[in-house]
C-alpha cells in the first residue's frame, strides 16, 4: 500500500504500451524499424513518463486506447471473429476506463462510415460496434447518474479562456502558433 504499489501498475501499463507501440508500428508499416521508433518515442515521451508515474488511470486508458485501434485495423486486415472478440473487449473496456475513450470508439465508427468501400465486411463490423454500444450503455447511465448526484462538480465549469490558454502551453506559449 506503499508508494511503489500504487504506482506500479501506471509504470506496468507504461512498460507493456512501450511494447505494444513496437508491435503496432511494426504491424502497420511492416518494418522493424519503425516499431522500435514507435516504441522509442513512447519511452522517452515526457508526458508518458509523467503519467506512468501517476496513481491514475491514463496509463491504462492509453494501452486500452492502442489495443482497441490496434485491434480495430487487425479486424480489417485480417476479418475473422477472434479479431472481433478481441477489438470488442478492450473498446468496451476503454469505456470504462477513461471517458475520452469514447472518441477512438467514435472515430472508429466514422472510419468504417465514410472508408467502408475499403472494409471487407461491413455489416460484421457495424454489427460488433452496436454490440460495444450496448455494452457501454451502463457506462453512460453511470455517468449521467453521477452528474445528477453532483460527484463530478469538485472541478466546476472550465471556460473557453483556460482551454485557449492550456493550448497555449502545447505551442511553447505561443496561442498563434498552435492556431
């Protein structure tokens, strides 16, 4: 209950998305090279270190993330329902683990919506997503029950000014340049 036991899983999650970015990379571009620069750049990304170092759940939320996308292109390169299984599981469970993660999932649809002349079978694909989107409507009523009940209020409202000025930060302080 230490220090070391409360972080250890955001450092283990950290070390099996350095892994699991190799993977990806070789996967997707079929070279050695680029997974090892995938994973290269995952290891010494400061805000991965940050994060790894954290009793937080991004770690997890973003190896869910990969799996699922991960997942999501072994489905269309390689159509068959062990693929599906597998891109089902760790989208359902991104939406447990991280709210943001119901964008891969929306990005995802839209991918198959507008690409589905690239897709080999659309309607497995459609039909494993409704599948996700019914297993992630507990999620959904979770969350609007929780914002009925004032448990997310600690943060309160966050206005237009400090998200501007939070992208600002992403630009070297520079607002125009990140526009």
């Amino acid at each position: 209950d230490g220090p070391t036991g409360l972080r250890g899983f955001s450092v283990f999650c950290f070390l099996l998305l350095i892994w699991m970015m190799y993977k990806a990379g070789t996967y997707f571009f079929v070279k050695k090279e680029v997974g090892l620069l995938a994973a290269f750049l995952t290891a010494t990304n400061y805000f991965a270190i940050w994060y790894a170092i954290q009793v937080k759940t991004y770690m997890l939320a973003a190896l869910v993330g990969l799996l699922s996308f991960y997942f999501f292109m072994k489905s269309v390169r390689e159509p068959g329902w062990k693929n599906y299984l597998l891109y089902f599981f760790f989208t359902a469970l991104g939406f447990y683990t991280h709210p943001w993660l119901a964008l891969v999932f929306g990005s995802q649809v839209l991918g198959i919506l507008i690409f589905r002349g690239y897709f080999q079978k659309v309607f497995r694909f459609l039909l494993v997503q409704f599948v996700i989107f019914l297993a992630s409507i507990p999620f959904v009523l979770i969350t609007l029950n929780q914002g009925k009940l004032g448990v997310n209020n600690y943060a309160g409202k966050v206005h237009w000014g400090v998200i501007f000025e939070s992208f600002s930060y992403l630009s070297y302080g520079s607002s125009w340049v990140y526009l």
